[in-house]
C-alpha cells in the first residue's frame, strides 16, 4: 500500500516535469559529486531525420539552459566509431555517458567499459539488452506501434477497403525498439489475418532502418504480390517514404495507405499530399528535458527515482525507465505537431504545401 503511494507520488512529479531526488550518496551513481560533463552518442543521420534535427537540438537545449558542459557525436551508423566515439568520451573525462545504440552488442561493451571507468550511462530512447545502463529514457514504444495498427486499420476503412492486403516494413532487427514496435502492430493485425478480415503480405525487417534498402525489399514485395498490396505498415517516416516512393512509381500512392513514426518534416508533407495515412509524434523535447535531468543528476552522485522500470529480458533485471507518451497524427491534426513547436511552418507549408497546409488547417 505504501510503495503504491510513493510509486504513484514518484509519478506525479514527472507529469509536472520534475523528477524526485532520492539522496546523493547511494551506490550507482557512479559519477559522484563532479561537475557534469555529459557526452552523448547519437546512431546516425540517415535512418531518421529525428537525430540531428529534433534530439541533438533539444539535448544542447537542455545541457546550456542548466550550464553543464556536453559533447553530442554522431556514430554515423558505424560501431566501430560508436566504440571509439565512447572511449574518447571516456578519457576525456566524461561524467556521464548517454547512448541509442547501434545494436546491443556494441551497446553493452561500451556501457560495461563506460561503467568500469566510474562513468554513469543512460540508453537514451533504445534500450541495450543485456546491458548495464542506470536509467532508460524513451517512449512506450509498444503504444507507438499500437498506433501505427490502428491508424492503419482506420484508414483501410475509410478508403472501404475489403480483406486488404497488408505489407510490413519493419525496422532494423537489431533495435529493440523495432521489436517493440512490432510488439504494437501485430497486437492490432494478427487478430486481422486471423479472423481473415485482413490478408497478411510480405512482411520483412529492414537493415539499420535504410531508406534505399527499404525502397528494394517493398519493389520486392510488390513485384512478388503482382501489385496485390493495399496497407503498408512502415514502422517510420523513412521506411513509409521508401514504400511511397516505389507507389509512386506505380500510381498506386494515395490508394494505398502507408503509415510512419516521427512527424518528420517528409512525413508530414507525405500526409498533406495524401501518400501517407498516419505517422506517430514523439515529443522529443520532453525526452531530451528527461535525459538531460536524469543526466546532471547522475553526474552529482543523484538517484533519482523515476518512478517507474522496464524489464530487460536478457539482462533479467528491471531497468529504471522514463516512458513518455507518443500521440498519432493523421491530416487532421498535422497542426498539432507545429503548435508544438516541432516543425517549423515556413518548412512545412513551402511551396505546393502552402495550399495543403491551409485545406489542412496549419496556422
Ligand atoms: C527510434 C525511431 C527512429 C528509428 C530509426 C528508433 O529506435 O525510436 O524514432 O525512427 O530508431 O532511427
């Protein structure tokens, strides 16, 4: 009954933007009372637009408005230079590490390296199996795929769509997001295919999540189909661009629905001109403010209680996690994601868009 209070308590003060403090002398906090350098290691720029414009603006945000010295790098998709990124970090003396790793692989041996150095860690939204991070800070990622199913099956009903046929471009096999997402997906479909309501197609992983493969496997998957395909389920705006790019080609895009995840700047635009159903919008502020936080604190011997954990199955232990909510957006409410602040409307509305975004209702 008590811990179900503090628990809830914990919780509380997260919604209101503040995280508890629970003392600054407990084991873990590895980094101790030094004054925080924060290094974090991004996976690339090409899997999604979000990296570099969304994560590594809102984390220098973060680090400057609360005076911490920071170095953010991009592994640009390669693990050897995630590994050699993080041992540099490392002897320069960084007090805290933050990662989204490559694969769980080059994750925990960073993580473990990072950790026999005395240097705190923090999965940053990817959460490395097996690994030894303090804290993990993402979204609840099953809910994003949820998302994506339903704004699927929405769009197939308003398009009257009967039995479709339904594609899968997932994301890369070595991020455990893209198993959650899956997780999501599947929740809403299989029950689809089961009942025969829906056709379950081609349904495939795609390597580090990368556009010009993604655009081969779905002109695979088409060819392989006989053009038989009427819902794509793409697990992000990359992936979703990819499969409308081959649509395209065959003057199927706007007949087929295609979901996506990110309210990137191509996304958005895909969903105003009709290519694309849905994507999924990830405040990626609040994530940045919650790492940041978890971060510094970390950095002064703090344990800050989150309120909340995750399970790392392979590890076999309960990972104290930050789990942010994401929302769908459909052309209904694109506005939503501007008011945010997460796109800028002159990018947005440019050009052919201007008229869309009125029709649309962006202000
Ligand atoms: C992130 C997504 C992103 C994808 C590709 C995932 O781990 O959660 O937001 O689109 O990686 O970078």
């Amino acid at each position: 009954m008590r811990r179900g209070i503090l628990t809830i308590a914990a919780a509380g003060l997260l919604v209101t933007g503040g995280l508890s403090a629970c003392g600054s002398d407990e084991p873990g906090g590895a980094a101790g009372d030094k004054t925080p350098k924060i290094g974090v290691i991004l996976p690339d720029s090409k899997s999604s637009a979000r990296w570099e414009t969304a994560d590594r603006k809102f984390l220098e945000e973060a680090f400057k408005a609360a005076g911490v010295e920071y170095d953010i790098q991009n592994a640009q998709n390669d693990k050897t230079q995630f590994q050699n990124i993080a041992e540099q970090m490392i002897t320069n003396n960084a007090t805290v590490l933050m990662i989204v790793n490559l694969d769980s692989g080059t994750g925990k041996s960073v993580l473990d390296k990072a950790k026999s150095q005395g240097v705190a860690t923090i999965d940053y939204d990817r959460l490395t199996l097996g690994g030894s991070a303090e804290y993990y800070v993402s979204f609840d990622n099953e809910a994003v795929g949820k998302l994506q199913g339903e704004g699927l099956v929405k769009c197939l009903a308003e398009k009257g769509v009967k039995n479709p046929v339904i594609a899968e471009l997932n994301g890369a096999q070595t991020d455990n997001n893209a198993t959650l997402f899956k997780a999501g997906y599947d929740s809403v479909l299989q029950p689809k295919y089961d009942s025969k309501e829906f056709t379950k197609g081609p349904d495939q992983w795609v390597p580090d999540w990368d556009g010009a493969q993604a655009t081969t496997i779905f002109e695979q998957m088409l060819t392989q189909t006989g053009g038989k395909i009427d819902g794509v389920l793409a697990a992000n705006d990359t992936l979703g661009n990819s499969a409308i790019s081959v649509l395209k080609k065959n003057k199927l895009n706007g007949r087929v629905p295609v979901t996506g995840q990110d309210a990137d700047l191509q996304g958005l635009q895909n969903i105003l001109a009709g290519d694309q159903c849905m994507t999924v919008y990830k405040a990626i502020k609040k994530e940045a403010d919650a790492a940041a936080e978890l971060a510094i604190g970390l950095a002064k011997g703090e344990r800050k209680n989150t309120g909340q954990t995750v399970r790392d199955p392979e590890g076999n232990r309960d990972v104290p996690a930050v789990l942010l909510e994401p929302k769908a957006i459909t052309k209904e409410n694109v506005n939503d994601v501007v008011a945010d602040g997460f796109v800028d409307k002159a990018k947005l509305c440019a050009d052919a868009f201007a008229a869309l975004c009125t029709q649309a209702g962006v202000s």
